[in-house]
C-alpha cells in the first residue's frame, strides 16, 4: 500500500513537472519559486486527503481487531467456564458414585441371625422385611422396628445412614437442574428391599437420619407414596 502511494505521488509530480514545463517553455531560476508554489499547492491537498483517508483506515483496522479481540476474550471465557463446569461434573460424579460404591459394599457385611438362619447382605435385608410383613398385623410395628434392629446390631439405621450421607450429598452440591437425575440414580441403586424398609423406619421411628431423606423429597415419588400407604 505504501510502495504505490510513493510510485503514485512520484509519477503525479513527475506529470507535472512536465506540463508545467511544457507549457511555460525554457525556465530559469526564477521560475522555479513558481514551480514549487504550483506544485506544493496541488499536491498538499492530496496529501492531506490521503492522510485522512490513511487514518481513518487505520481507525477501522483498530476498531475491527478490538472487537475482534474482545469476541475471543468473550469466546474463551466461555471455553474457560465450560471446562470448569465440566471438570467440577466430574469431579462430583467420581465422589457420588464413590459414596453409593461404599454403601452397598457395606451392606455385604450386614448378618441377620434368626432362628431359621443367618442371613447376611441384600438376603438379610430381605428377610428382615418378611418378618416384619409377618408381624406387622399382630404387633406393634415400632416395636418390631427396634427388635430387629437389636438382632441385626441396627443393621437398617447404620444403612440408612451410610445412604442418607449420599442425598446429603446431592441435595448439597448437585446444581439445581441436576439434582433430580442424581436423585433418581441413587434410589435406583438402593436394593428395593431397603427403600421398602426405609418406608417403615419413615412411618414408625424417629431417626435423625430421615431428615435427609426428607430434604431430597424422595417420599413425594409416587412409588414411594405407595410403600409408605402399605406399610403405614
């Protein structure tokens, strides 16, 4: 750009040059202060106009590569925002799976002794809500509750617990349009036998515990809402 204004303003003086000499004929000394006036006169204009249209190029040039540089500062931002959330999804799914991980291996060391055997594991759990599906018509359902809870050295509130840490967990930390697909999952992870007898411990005992049960409103789910209705 700059190479052909320079060839351009040398070839328009040059021109000029030659029609003013052209026209005047033979010049001496004192027509050159003439010369100089004549031709500093048209091309300062020029210059002028060139440096004004130079500039406001140059203005534009800036003002395209600040927009542009803010349209990547904003773009990255946004890079930036989605590997955090990304990383900190992550990172909450690997300590939520961890916790439901360490629930139900803690249910492998859960002994039931009854006179008919000792159950252990999901068995036990399921064997502990027979009896209480035996009795319940005939005894005080608490009671029963505390019962099988003394044989079992409170097998079903030391599950509860370990499964309450985990809503605590998601109803803590989960974002708001996540938590209910991770609370979701983890009932779905729950044996069936042990939200059934979460049901009980809900309508008959008064354990701490429940409240985070509660908070996560796992007991508005609808099949829930049946069990409870069962079991009431």
């Amino acid at each position: 750009m700059k190479r052909l204004l320079i060839c351009g303003v040398a070839i328009l003086l040059s021109v000029m040059y030659y029609i003013y000499f052209s026209i005047v004929g033979e010049v001496t000394k004192a027509d050159l202060g003439p010369l100089g006036d004549f031709i500093g006169g048209n091309i300062n204009p020029l210059l002028t106009f060139i440096s004004v249209v130079l500039l406001i190029d140059t203005v534009v040039i800036q003002r395209k590569a600040a927009e542009d540089s803010k349209a990547s500062e904003i773009e990255a931002r946004k890079t930036i925002k989605l590997q955090s959330d990304l990383a900190a999804k992550q990172s909450f799914e690997s300590s939520l799976f961890n916790l439901i991980a360490l629930c139900l291996s803690e249910i492998k060391n859960i002994r039931l002794p009854l006179r008919s055997g000792t159950y252990t594991g999901n068995q036990a759990f399921g064997q502990y809500l027979e009896v209480f599906d035996q009795l319940m018509s005939s005894q005080n359902k608490t009671a029963i509750i505390n019962q099988m809870e003394s044989l079992s050295s409170d097998a079903l509130y030391d599950t509860l617990k370990n499964f309450a840490m985990v809503f605590k967990f998601i109803t803590d930390y989960a974002t708001p349009s996540e938590k209910e697909n991770y609370i979701s999952l983890a009932l779905t992870m729950m044996p069936t036998s042990l939200i059934a007898l979460l049901c009980i411990a809900r309508n008959h005992g008064n354990w701490p515990i429940l409240s985070s049960f509660e908070t996560a409103k796992i007991f508005d789910r609808q099949t829930l809402t049946t069990i409870l209705n069962h079991y009431s």
